[in-house]
C-alpha cells in the first residue's frame, strides 16, 4: 500500500471517527460556560431578579426600567477587577453591558442560591444627581 492511500484512509478514519463522536457525545447538549466571566453570567442569569431599594431609586432616578437590568444581564461583561469577590460569603460583581436604549451602564449584582440581587447603578453621574441610599 502506497503513502497516498494510507494518508486517505487514515484521514477517512478521522472523519469518521469525529462525526461519531459528535453524534452520540456532543450533539443535543448545553455546554457549560468554561471561562470565569461567562460562570457568573450564567449564575446570575439563572435566578430572578430583585431589586434593592437603592436600586430602584437609582433607575427611576437614570429613567431606567426592569428591562434594562435583563438586557445588561445578556450583553454583560464581568469586571473582575472592580468587583468584591475575595473575602465574601457572598461575592458582589460589577457588570458593564448595554441598556435597551444602547447606552453603557455598569451595575453591581450579588448571586444567592435561589436570587439574583441588583444592588446598585454605579455612574458618576448617579451619585451627583440622586439621593439614594
């Protein structure tokens, strides 16, 4: 058997082989999130939302609705370095994502086992303008 026809068949083998394993092993399955960021946004996706009193004050303050939470909630992104995450039992995350507007918000959030808590807008331009607390 020549060089060509082994590279051939070995290569038919390889084919084959990974289409059977995607049809019995992968096919039909919700793969997990793999990296740190995409963990805490399916952990917080996972469970309703609440909103703290200084929340709701913060959004009615911002014009923002319940709306906007669920939509930075899908386009997010995990700022590790300014959430308290060491320390906790509880751990606190920063997330900046889109509102429905298209506008960049970043909110504090806290996961508990059946919750998901909105804690607070964070913008410089809340703290001026509203008295929440």
């Amino acid at each position: 058997m020549n060089f060509t026809r082994r590279l051939s068949l070995f290569i038919f083998g390889i084919l084959l082989g990974s289409a059977f394993v995607y049809a019995v092993l992968i096919r039909g399955r919700d793969m997990p999130a793999w990296l740190p960021g995409d963990r805490v946004l399916e952990e917080l996706r996972l469970h309703p939302v609440q909103v703290s009193a200084k929340g709701a004050c913060q959004l009615k303050c911002n014009n923002l609705e319940n709306n906007d939470i669920l939509n930075l909630l899908n386009t997010a992104e995990v700022l590790f370095s300014e959430s308290d995450v060491r320390d906790k039992d509880i751990p606190e995350y920063v997330l900046e994502g889109k509102g429905l507007k298209g506008q960049t918000l970043k909110m504090k959030f806290k996961s508990q086992q059946t919750t998901t808590n909105f804690l607070e807008l964070i913008q410089p331009a809340t703290a001026d303008t509203c008295n929440c607390k």
